[in-house]
C-alpha cells in the first residue's frame, strides 16, 4: 500500500506530490532529500526504512521516483509500479528519457496518470490502452500532448469530487440500465455457484467541543466498501438515504463526495441513485463528509478548584444519544490530569478505572453501553506542584457501534441486474460507527 508518492530533481526540489493514505504528511519529503538525495553517493539499497516508514525509490537520469509507505508491502511490487511509471511518461511523452523539463511542461497529466493508477495507495492499472480514455489531455498530431487548461483539469476534479444537491426521487422504481459499458476494472466470463454482495457502511465520528459545550466541529467520515462476487457484467443500483430523528428518510446529503470510477455520476447527479458495474472482489464504493448535529455521547466534567488541599477531585458524567437498542462496545474514556500524579482513588458502579502514569490520564473503560444510559465516575488524585500551571489537554473518548450509523445513512436499496444471466443474488449490509477523534475541552 503506498502512502505518498513524490518526484524529485537532482537537486532535491520536489515536482511532483501526492498523499494517498492518512499518516503520512507532505514534510515527509524533506526526509528522503536529507537522508537520500543529499547522500547520493553512500545509497546502495533503493529501500530505506526510518522507524516505520519505508521510502522505495528509483533513479530516472536526474529524477527521483519515489514511493513512501507505512505499511509491509511487497517491495517488488512496488519498485516494478515506479519502473513502470516511468516507461508510460516515455510512451506518453513519445520521449526516450523523461527529464526535469518535461515533468514541468506536463504536470497535469502525470498527476492525473498517478490518480488513476493509484486507488487509495493500492495500484491498480498502468496499461496505456486502458488509461487513455480518462485521460483529460489528448495527443496532438505531432505525439507531443497539448497544454492543459485550468478548466479541463477543474472538469476532470469535477467528475470526480461532487458536492450533493437536488431531490430524491422515487429510487425504488428505477430502470435498470442494461447496457454495458466500457469497464476495464472488471475480468471477463466471471461465472460464481453463488452470487454474493457484502456491503459494509463505515463511519468515522470526529468531534470537538469547548468547556462550556459549544461544539467546534462535528461530523463524520463515511465508506461504502464492497465484496462483490457477481457472474458476469451486472448493472448494480444502490439507494442511500439518510434518516433524520422522526425516522422520516430524506435524501443521501454530504458536503463532499468522492466516487470509485465504476460509478455513473450522472445517474447521481439526476436522480441520486449510485449505478455502477463492480469491479470483481473487493472495493471501495463511495467515501463521503457529512456534518452531524447531534453527537452519540455527552461528556460532562467538573473539578473542584485547587485551594491548596491536598487532593483535586474529579466528576466525570458520561451519557448515551442513541436508540436504547443500539448499543456501543469498547467505550473508554481518558481523562487528563497533571503531571506527575501517582495514585488514583475512584469509584464508579460501572466499568474499570485506572492510572495510566505514563500518558497522565485517568482511563474510564465500560465494555458495554446502550443508548439512552447515564453513568458517573468520581475520582480524585493528590495535587502536585505542576498542577496549577500544567497545560489542561482535552478529553478523548473512542468507541465502536455495531449495527448504527451515528450520520444516519441507510442502504434503502440494492438490485443487481444481469440480463443474460438472470440470477438471484445474496445480498447483506452491516453498519460500524467508531470514534476517530472526539475531545472535549476541559
């Protein structure tokens, strides 16, 4: 899995940049020019590895093709992807070497061949024939391409990247379109005993609230991944709603979309049916943002004041905003206290309550909680000579919700149609909600 891809000239400038996974930031590129291209003479291996991060790299003339990655992939896989990256930017360009200039003159269309090669840090495909019809810039007569537009790239972002908008029409009367079009991402003559789909709906929750409770940010991060093992070429149909507190099903609404390259956007753009032929196997669907008003858990703390005493204690309230018939798992919340305490007096009718001395926080751990409970923990720890001026970080809180969308989406529908074929299919849908990074300011 690659997680950052960059170009270098000789000099150790980048030209080209692009973040596939989260972990990894865009100053990691100043690691690989100190600790690579600086000593260029000393580079035996095209592996490099610091603590958890791994940088593959080639060397193209004065280029640096590099690939970064925090995860135990195949290097060979990956050295062949750069190999390879290069000779298409040859056959492209119609050039025998790819130089500085060239990257320059062309940028565009070599991030534009780095996104549809690179799924999500997977690679997925660099045969020319199968690249050159999502390719925005066209060769001219002469080989050569031709200078890209800022609307020509602004039209390819926005094939890609949409904003929802319009009304939900009747989706559960939808034709189903037959026809197949052109899919290089799907084999040919797929044939399966058993047709199957699995869609799993993932939500990461993110929330950020002051002292008082005004909320700074709330919202989640959303994936449909999908395990489709379906004979031959089939036209699938999903419906996605999004319920609201009255159990009423509005339309699916996200602040920004981001679509697999199956689906046909214009179907989405209409009518807001998400129409596509899968790819075989595993996929991600459809990633989305949406805000969210009301948050799964409250958190409720007070403290008493420090008056010089020789303790400080703590009143921590935790409450469910879910359906009583959800329930969450792994609940554990952390809460700072100042540095250098040592011991821990608590009491809580339910869950455990530890000291964890290294990380300065008092962690609440509940293994079970459903919707619409309220549980205390109290607590109090020595006051220490750091106490009055130690910064205060906020309270974090992480769970997992099985069977619960905390955005509120649901999959309404899904049909699968095969015309030649004319199959039944087992179809399931699990829902997750997980918290990603959820504080509370003290």
């Amino acid at each position: 899995m690659i997680s950052a891809f960059f170009v270098y000239n000789g000099k150790g400038e980048v030209l080209i940049s692009r973040l596939f996974r989260d972990g990894v930031r865009r100053n990691v590129c100043e690691v690989f020019r100190i600790q690579v291209i600086s000593k260029c003479s000393d580079i035996k291996s095209p592996v490099l590895t610091l603590g958890s991060t791994s940088f593959l790299h080639i060397r193209h003339g004065a280029l640096w093709i590099v690939a970064v990655t925090r995860s135990n992939v195949d290097a060979s896989i990956v050295l062949e992807y750069l190999h390879r990256f290069v000779e298409l930017l040859k056959r492209l360009f119609e050039l025998d070497n790819v130089t500085e200039d060239d990257v320059k003159a062309h940028f565009p269309l070599v991030y534009e061949v780095l996104d549809e090669s690179i799924e999500s840090g997977h690679v997925s495909n660099l045969d020319l024939s199968t690249l050159r019809p999502y390719l925005s810039l066209q060769a001219a007569e002469t080989g050569r391409f031709k200078n890209s537009t800022a609307s020509g790239l602004l039209a390819k972002a926005g094939s890609i990247r949409r904003k929802s908008a319009g009304k939900l029409p009747q989706i559960i009367n939808a034709p189903l379109d037959a026809t197949a079009a052109s899919h290089p991402w799907r084999p040919q003559a797929l044939k399966y005993k058993k047709n199957l789909v699995q869609i799993d709906l993932i939500e990461d929750f993110n929330l950020l609230t002051t002292a008082n409770g005004f909320v700074l940010r709330s919202f989640v991060e959303g994936r449909i991944l999908m395990d489709c093992r379906l004979s031959g070429i089939p036209t699938c149909l999903l419906g996605l709603v999004h319920e609201n507190q009255n159990d009423a099903y509005q339309e699916f609404k996200s602040s920004d979309c981001t679509f697999h390259q199956c689906v046909n956007l214009k179907d989405f753009d209409e009518h807001r049916i998400i129409k596509f032929i899968p790819p075989d196997g595993k996929f991600e669907l459809l990633s989305y943002r949406t805000d969210v008003e009301n948050p799964p858990f409250n958190v409720y703390t007070t403290r008493e004041p420090y008056s010089g005493g020789s303790e400080s204690s703590y009143t921590v309230d935790l409450e469910s905003a879910y359906p009583s018939n959800v329930a969450a798992t792994n609940v554990v919340v952390r809460i700072p206290v100042p540095p250098g305490t040592s011991k821990l007096r608590a009491n809580t009718e339910t869950g455990k309550c530890r000291l964890v001395e290294e990380e300065n926080v008092v962690q609440w751990s509940l293994k079970k909680m459903n919707g619409g409970q309220k549980h205390r923990l109290q607590f109090a720890v020595p006051n220490t000579p750091a106490d009055a001026v130690a910064a205060k970080p906020p309270i974090s809180l992480s769970f997992s919700i099985d069977s619960y969308s905390v955005g509120g989406h649901k999959v309404k529908f899904f049909k699968v149609h095969e015309p030649t074929m004319n199959y039944a299919t087992v179809k399931s849908v699990t829902y997750l909600s997980r918290a990603k990074s959820y504080e509370i300011r003290m």
